[in-house]
C-alpha cells in the first residue's frame, strides 16, 4: 500500500558484527539471505521469527549506501516519485536498482534525511 512503510535495512562494511551487536542487544535471531558469495541478513523477532529488518553488507547491489537505518517508502511510480523529489528540493542518493523485479532507488529530501522509495513489482 502507497506511502507505508515496507522495509528497513541497514547497509554495512562488518554486516557480521553488526548483525551479532543487534542479536544481543535487541534480541533479535538473524536468518542468511544468500546474496550469491556472500550472506546477508534477515533480522528476525525472538518470538515469532518474523522477519522485521535487514543487515547488509556494502557490496553488489548495496554498495554505495550510507551506513544508516534506511526506511523503505512504498510508491506507486518510483520515475514520477523522483521526478517530485527533485522538483520539490530533493535530490536522489542511489538512481533506480532492480531487486527481483522490484525498483528502488534513494533519495535525500530538502532537509537533508535520506530514505528509499520502493516501487513493488507488477503482479
């Protein structure tokens, strides 16, 4: 659904680490996520194992991303969103990647936060 929020990530160099620091102290379990030569993770709820955010590693596809927890933004039309963005004083971080058939890319809005507008695949 337009403008929820859909994801949240956080991108970075020791994803190991970092993914050990949340389990402890969050408590979060983590689940690899198999990224071809290496694993990601999904973050998971200690008591329902429900998948609730993502750390990455700063390569392939990731790479580039600052290390902050990222939100993703859910929109109808991610080219009109970032037309928008730029028009109302935004600019655009990451230009538009494909994840298994769905786009996103990332923005930074006039004041200076970043976030990510994800546009679903097509069903």
């Amino acid at each position: 659904m337009k403008g929820q929020i859909a994801w949240t990530d956080l991108t970075v160099d020791n994803a190991e680490q970092v993914r050990d620091f949340y389990q402890t102290v969050v408590g979060w379990k983590s689940e690899g996520v198999s990224m071809g030569e290496y694993e990601d993770f999904s973050m998971l709820r200690p008591d329902n194992g429900e998948a609730v955010a993502g750390v990455c590693h700063a390569r392939g596809a990731n790479s580039g991303l600052p290390p902050v927890w990222m939100i993703y933004l859910l929109v109808d039309d991610l080219e009109q969103s970032l037309k928008d963005c730029e028009a109302l004083g935004g600019s655009i971080v990451v230009e538009p990647k494909s994840m298994a058939g769905s786009m996103y890319a990332v923005i930074k809005d006039p004041a200076g936060a970043v976030c990510a507008l994800y546009e679903e695949a097509k069903k």
